[in-house]
C-alpha cells in the first residue's frame, strides 16, 4: 500500500495509458454491437421482398404463360397497330351506320372524330345521331356489343320525338332520337 502512495503519480499515468486502450477497446465493440443492430434490421426489413422475388422467380413460368394469354385477349379487344387509323375509323363508321340501319333506325347524322392517344392507346370515336323505336335502339346496341373488337357506348343521349295527339291514339310506337358516342381502341405503335 506504500507504494501505491510514494508512486501515485506513476500509477495514475499506468492506469490511464491501460484504462486508454480499454476504454477505446469498449467504445468499438458498442459501435459494431449497435451496427449489428442496424444490419439485423436491414436484413428483416428485406426478407419479405427477398421472399417475393423469390417466389415470382419459382413462378415465372406461370406467369409468362398468363402474360401470352393476357396478351392475346387484349388483341381481340382492339384492332392492331398494323392497320391505319383513318381505315379503321372510317371501315367502323361504315359497320355501327349498316348495324343501326339493319335494326330499323334512321340515321340522322354520324361523323368519325379525331383520334386520340391515350395509354398507349389510340382511341377511335364515332359520334352518331339516329332516329326510331326504343325497340330498335336496343336491338342495335345489343349488337354493338357482339362486335368484334370491342366497341364501347362513351355517351348516349336519348330524347323522345314529340308525336300528335292522333299518332298516339292510333297507337303508334313512340319514336326517340339518340345522340351517342362510341369508341373503339386501336394499338398505339411500338416504340
């Protein structure tokens, strides 16, 4: 115990030069304990996308097969890219006034409007007034639908024709005017 009191200066400067190296030793392994936190949580935030991709690796085959048949599907929906706009329009034009003539109704007016590109997209619309019976109207809309590719009904607007006295009395079927909007989808070109 003397000695630690005649050479207390020496011990002090003993005590700090091994406390230094501990103190530094204890720093470092605190840093890379917390760094090995910080990596745990790395790894359990990316093991569920690890898991995704690995299971959409496992299913590629699946899913290529879908795409082909997605694919295919969406080729009898919209006419191809091949084909020029302006044909389709007015080859569409000529089919919806031929399937609302063959339904009974008068048409009135129909005009191909610009198209338009949307999504990727071309969007081909036909805007057609005709006059006639509600019965007639929706034979043709009935066959709207059954037309290939897909024609969809953007807008219609449906007004009753005025009618005497004496045409309602004899019976006669009420007759409508119908302003409507129908679009079909062309595929844009590639690239």
């Amino acid at each position: 115990m003397n000695w630690f009191r005649e050479h207390s200066q020496s011990t002090i400067y003993v005590g700090l030069t091994l406390a230094v190296p501990i103190l530094l030793v204890l720093y470092m392994l605190s840093t890379l304990w917390g760094q090995r936190g910080d990596y745990q949580q790395e790894i359990e935030r990316l093991t569920p996308r690890i898991a995704r991709l690995a299971g959409l690796v496992s299913s590629e085959d699946a899913l290529r097969q879908s795409s082909v048949r997605v694919d295919s599907r969406v080729l009898d929906l919209v006419f191809p890219a091949s084909e020029e706009r302006a044909a389709i329009a007015a080859r569409l034009q000529q089919d919806l006034r031929r399937i609302f003539t063959e339904a009974g109704l008068e048409i009135k007016n129909s005009q191909a409007l610009p198209s338009r590109e949307v999504s990727g997209l071309d969007h081909l619309t036909v805007k057609i007034q005709v006059t006639g019976e509600l019965e007639a109207l929706d034979s043709a809309l009935e066959e709207i639908s059954n037309y290939s590719p897909l024609v969809l009904v953007e807008s219609l607007a449906v007004t009753p024709v005025r009618q005497s006295r004496r045409r309602r009395a004899s019976g006669v079927q009420q007759q409508l005017t119908a302003n409507m909007q129908l679009l079909a989808l062309r595929q844009g070109q590639a690239g």
